[in-house]
C-alpha cells in the first residue's frame, strides 16, 4: 500500500515555551499540525522501520553513527545550518557512511514560522547549500522545526519543491531526559511502518538508539532509510 501523506488542518496547542526556551512561560500559540502533504509511515504489514535524527550534527553524532555502523542500519539526520560550523566532517561522515541528509532550517528558531514565505526560502536554501557544500549531495527532504506547519511554509516548501518528512512514533527524548523511559516508550509503540523521531543533542541518544536497535532486530524489525521506506510501500 503507498505510505501514509498527512494533510490536516487541526489545531494543537504549541507551547513555545517547553521546546524552545524563548517565550514566557505563560505564553502558548496555536498552530495548525500541519497544512504540508507529509511522509509520516507507510502502511504495511512487514516488519520494516526507520529511524531519524533532528538538531545536529553536534558531540554526540559521531557516536550515534558509530552504533548505527555496528549494526549496519542507515538513517536520516535533519540538520540545522547554524550546527555545521566546526562540526563539518561529522556531517561529510554522515553523509559519506549512506545516511540521508535532510534539511532542517539554518536557524531553526521558533520564530521561523511567522517569517514570510520568501524568508523562509532564503533559510532553507542557505542551509541547502551549507550541507551540499559539505557532502556533495543534492539536499531533497525537510523536515519542519518542531514539525509545524502553517500557509507560508506550505507556499515556500511547494515553491523549493522540496518532501516533507514527518514521524509517527515522537520518542519523547528532549522531555523525558531519562534513557529507560525512552526506550520503552519505542518499544511500546513500535509497529510495522513507523518512522521514529530521535535527536542527536540529547547525551543519551547513541545508548538509547543501541537498545531501539537490538530490540526491534530481536523482533524481526528491518530498518530501512526512511527515503527508501517511502519509495518500497
């Protein structure tokens, strides 16, 4: 069955606050989940996943793609711009080891969602060529920051012609602060076809991605680039 593309216009409430650090604490917004055609899963009865990383490339990467060499499994890693100053070869290795370069803004700022759609162009395409000069590559995903969407990012996004990639199964690892709880929330929730949302700042994020990994393969689990996930279902 082809793989599940989200497009809704319900409203959540955001709280800036907790994700970001910059709002007052009293302070919340209402934004739609998503107004973006967005790659979430794929619907399918085989045991195949994926994993993804936001917020790098940062000390912790290397580590992460360490493990991800262990076990031979190939993710992709949503970076921001601003990161890749000093971290350059972490990114090229990413890159170079097979894992899917995505872009995540260069500023990645709560604000970025009130910016107008040719800011929003200017963002993205400095981040584009921040990472293609880096890995040669040519960058064709995004993933939005804190995975919201309104009008104007729907307008850029079809204007850069860029795909969207969400996640069906958020590990919770920037709240939860505590590897156990991590871990077993991903195994509670693991299911044929998810993607899983993981960020490479967290300090517990190579261990955690170790136990995912040993988990789902002691299940039968396949991991898949989620990029390839997309295009097989």
């Amino acid at each position: 069955m082809p793989f599940l593309v989200e497009r809704r216009l319900k409203v959540r409430m955001l709280d800036l606050c907790s994700i970001s650090g910059y709002l007052s604490t009293n302070m919340k917004i209402k934004f739609p989940i998503s107004y973006l055609e967005t790659c979430r899963e794929v619907k399918t009865d085989k045991k195949v996943v994926s994993l993804t990383f936001d917020d790098g490339p940062c000390i912790q990467t290397p580590a992460i793609l360490d493990v991800l060499k262990k076990h031979n499994v190939h993710a992709a890693f949503f970076v921001i711009g601003r990161n890749i100053p000093g971290n350059e070869e972490i990114l090229a290795r990413t890159a170079h080891e097979g894992h899917l370069v995505g872009n995540h803004t260069f500023v990645h700022t709560p604000w970025f969602h009130f910016y107008s759609p040719s800011k929003m162009i200017l963002d993205l395409k400095k981040n584009a060529e921040t990472i293609s000069s880096v890995t040669g590559q040519q960058v064709q995903w995004f993933r939005p920051p804190y995975g919201v969407g309104n009008p104007m990012l729907a307008k850029a996004v079809g204007m850069t012609g860029y795909k969207v990639m969400g996640w069906s199964l958020r590990s919770y690892d920037t709240y939860l602060n505590n590897s156990e709880k991590v871990v077993e929330r991903v195994k509670r929730l693991l299911k044929p076809g998810v993607v899983i949302l993981l960020h490479d700042r967290c300090p517990n994020t190579p261990g955690v991605v170790d136990e995912i990994i040993q988990y789902a393969g002691a299940k039968g689990y396949e991991f898949l680039r989620p990029d390839i996930l997309f295009r097989s279902f």
